[in-house]
C-alpha cells in the first residue's frame, strides 16, 4: 500500500458531504507527500475543496450535461472516462455507493479500490473485484469518521489534527464579500452571521423565532449579517425576515458566492444556522457556531472539532427520524416547537465562552 502514486477520490454529494471529505486530502498528503491526489465532485459543489492544499487536481462532472441531449452527454462522460484512464490511477475511493465508481475503476482500469459496504452488491463478484475492501458504516459515527475510515482500513490513520475541516475560500473571494460588506453599510466592526435556511426548508426554524433572535443580537450591540441562498424557497424566508425584523442588520442573502459566503464566516465572530453547508463551513474556518437540528442526526452531521452549540428539542423522542418532516409532511415538531428560550441559552454559552 506505500506505493501509490496517483489517487483518485469520489464524492458525488451535496455540498456538505463533499466538505466533509476535505480531512481525507489533509491525510492522504502526508502519507504520500509526492503522490498526485485527484477528486471528481459535481460541478457545483467544486469550491468545497478548490484551493485545498492536498489536493491536485478537482474534476467535475455537471449535472447540466443532461440537457445536452444523449450524444453530447455521453461524449462529455467519455471525455471524463478517458482522461481518468489517461492518469493511471493506482487506487479509487469511492466515497459512495452508486455504480458509477464502479465504471471508474473499470473503464479507468484502477487496480485498487476502497468503498462502503452496500447490503445489495455484495454477492456481485465484479464488485468485489473492483473494490477489494469495503467500510461498513457505524451508526451514530460522525460522517468525518466515517469517511476516515476509508483510509483506517489501508493502515492510513489520521492524527487528530489532519481530522479537521479544510477550506480555503482564497483571496478573490475575501475582496468580493469585503466589497459586499461595505456596500450593505458595514464599517469594519465585528458581525455574526446568521443564515436561517437550507436547500431542504423543512430543516428550518420559523420565520418570527428566527427574527427574534435577529433582534436579540442586535440589541446585544451585535451586527447582524444576514445570509442565504438565491433559491426562490430561501429568498422567501429572507423577504419575510425583510418585513418584520425591527432592528438592523446587513443583508447579503442571495448574493455571494460558495467561495464569498465561506470568507464571510471565517471573519465573524458567530454563526447562527441551522443543518445546512454554512454550518460545516463554520466548522472548516473555526468560527463557533450554533446550529438548530431538527429529523436529521446531530451526531452523525453536527459541527465538527469547532466550538459549537447544538440545539435539539427535548420533548421528541422520535429525533432524528431522518424523514422530511412529521410524516414527510415538510413540518418538523420538532423544530417550529423549539422555545426561543434555549436557542437564547446556546448563544449565550457561545458567547461566555468566547
């Protein structure tokens, strides 16, 4: 296993899970200091890990290629196969469990392969062949571990300091989301961010609880720097903060890129969130956090080696249910039954501490 020089990581997640798999590089680099260290992510999750410096080369594959129409598609897919073949990779991990890795290791003809084990594939010889050893996933294990795991298996063990989140937002987008700053009125003095949404509006808080605690930091001499994706579903919350919060604050929601929102966390002094990717990036840039969980597991996705506060209610043995909503219905009990009250408390604990 000390001879591998050319690596190739998968991640074909969400933005979260693809950050979350930044400790690999950190880990893979100094076990081999002169191997080349790729990664294929979908293209809008690149700057999770772009800039890493463990990192060589970040390849994409884009959703949007569906829309070219199938010949297009497929010779966008085989311009992909044929440039990972071209590399002559020694090993895959494949970070998940869909068949695609599997064409990668064949067609790219990697000869060692590490993934998760799948309850489905394991009668599949072809499979196996690919994948000579396979990571079953511990429940209630963090998923940073979980990934880790991957390489624990190769005889490659992380140090606790290689465990942390790594994301370098790079200096176009600090001068970006300064220039933002400025123009929203900002004049230097420190800020929290709070960022109340998620591409999953059923992980949110409610409108008025959430404009409650806006006011609350503000009255505590806090400037208040509100964030948020330019989706329709989150743009609505953030019109709906617009018309009833009371006090001020800076708005850049729909504004900023991954890579500006990411400067902007890592220079305020809090973030105030929920189950989201502004979450794991407060944990990648060490600013503490508080983060409100509703059905999905804090254990499993909670702030990782960062000062952090998670709220979860008391009152709902049934949490994490990992559904989308009580009876899939998009409303959490128990989230929109969270008091204001402990959310208060967790921000405080944050702040004492700091």
């Amino acid at each position: 296993m000390s001879e591998f020089k050319r690596i190739l990581v998968t991640k074909l997640r969400h933005h979260g899970d693809v950050l979350l798999t930044s400790p690999i590089f950190t880990t893979l680099r100094r076990h081999y200091p002169n191997a080349q260290i790729d990664v294929i992510v979908y293209a809008e999750t690149a700057d999770m890990l772009t800039l890493h410096p463990a990192i060589n080369n970040v390849l994409i594959i884009d959703r949007k290629w569906k829309k070219l129409g199938v010949w297009r598609h497929f010779l966008k897919e085989l311009a992909l196969i044929r440039h990972i073949r071209s590399q002559h990779y020694d090993l895959l991990l494949h970070l998940t469990e869909s068949m695609r890795g599997f064409w990668f290791a064949q067609l790219g003809k990697i000869p060692h392969g590490v993934t998760f084990y799948n309850e489905n594939r394991k009668r599949l010889f072809f499979w196996r062949k690919k994948f000579q050893k396979q990571v079953k996933r511990i429940h209630l294990r963090h998923t940073v571990e979980g990934h880790l795991d991957t390489l624990r298996v190769l005889g490659l063990q992380p140090t606790i300091e290689e465990r942390k989140l790594v994301l370098v937002a790079g200096e176009a987008a600090e001068l970006g989301v300064k220039d933002k700053l400025y123009a929203a009125g900002w004049q230097n003095q420190p800020y929290v961010v709070v960022h109340p949404t998620s591409r999953w509006m059923f992980k949110c808080w409610n409108t008025k609880d959430v404009a409650a605690i806006m006011e609350y930091l503000s009255r505590q001499g806090k400037t208040v720097v509100l964030s948020a994706a330019p989706s329709k579903e989150e743009m609505k919350m953030v019109e709906d903060l617009r018309a009833i919060v009371t006090t001020p604050f800076l708005d850049l929601s729909g504004t900023m890129s991954l890579k500006e929102l990411s400067a902007l966390i890592q220079h305020a002094e809090m973030l105030f969130g929920v189950d989201s990717v502004p979450m794991h990036i407060a944990a990648a840039m060490q600013t503490p956090v508080v983060a409100l969980f509703g059905p999905t597991g804090d254990k499993e996705w909670g702030p990782w080696m960062v000062k952090s506060e998670v709220v979860t209610s008391h009152n709902h043995p049934c949490r994490p249910c990992g559904q989308a909503g009580c009876a899939n219905s998009h409303i959490c009990d128990c989230l929109v039954q969270l008091p204001r009250s402990q959310v208060i408390e967790a921000i405080n604990i944050i702040q004492v501490s700091q």
